[in-house]
C-alpha cells in the first residue's frame, strides 16, 4: 500500500485510445499522493477523458485503493513533452509517429520526413492522418494543440 503501491497500479493502467502506452507513458499522472492521484487528460474535451478518468478508478478500486481520490488538473495543459521515453518508443513501434514540435511528422515505418497531412482526423479525435511520400504508407499523429 502506500503511494509507491499506487504507481505500481498506474502503471499497467494503459491509455483508452492506444493501449500499448500506459497513462504514466503518456505522463498523464502529475502527481500521487497517499490520499489522491492528480491527472491532466491529453486532451480538454478529448472523448477520451472521462474514460481515464474511469480505468484510474477502476484500477485503483480493484487494488484496494478505494479511499485514493482522483483529482483532474487542466492547468498547465498537458503537452506531447510530457510523454517518457519509453512512451515515445512505444507509440513509434506500435506505428504511430510521436510528437515533434517539428512541422512535419516522421514516418513510423521508414523514418522519412517527408510527409503530408491528409485529414485533421485520424482514428480518432486525438489524432489526425498522415501519409508518407515515400513509401505511402498512412499513419496516425498526436495533434499537436
Ligand atoms: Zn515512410
């Protein structure tokens, strides 16, 4: 028990919308305290939101950890600089191009930076679709707000 048992919960908590990150991989959690876990969702508005919000719980719940409270800060806004590592090496292999502040994505499959924008909507709302110029293959990209 305690706040390092509850980092352990958060930790195999994965993210709605792609599950092979977790929500810690997307640095979702800001803080974890013995009473209560501070998230900030990915995105305001995002569909996605109140699902996390929901798999905390449910996780937290099934751990024993009924009394942790999950609080939601929306400021400052999460950024795409807030993913880990190991979070950016886990979207690039599940074949979606982690955020740059760069302009253009890099392909996840070739690694070429010659890519365009084909719709603001990708599989998701969070999303938008890519496609590589180069081997034309299509893929998703963190809007970047
Ligand atoms: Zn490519």
């Amino acid at each position: 028990m305690g706040v390092a048992g509850i980092w352990a919960v958060l930790k195999d908590v994965p993210d709605p919308e792609i599950p092979a990150v977790s929500i810690l991989d997307l640095g979702i959690v800001r803080a974890v305290e013995e009473e209560k876990v501070v998230i900030t969702p990915t995105y305001s508005g995002c569909p996605a939101t109140d699902f996390i919000e929901q798999s905390i719980r449910e996780a937290l719940d099934a751990a024993g950890y009924r009394d942790v409270a999950i609080v939601t800060v929306l400021s400052p806004p999460w950024t795409t600089d807030w993913i880990s590592e190991e979070g950016r090496e886990k979207l690039r292999a599940y074949g979606i191009a982690p955020p740059e502040l760069a302009k253009a994505a890099t392909c996840p499959r070739c690694g070429s930076s010659d890519t365009e924008e084909v719709s603001r909507f990708g599989s998701t709302p969070c999303k938008a679709q890519w496609r590589c110029k180069d081997c034309l293959e299509p893929f998703d990209r963190f809007k970047c707000h």
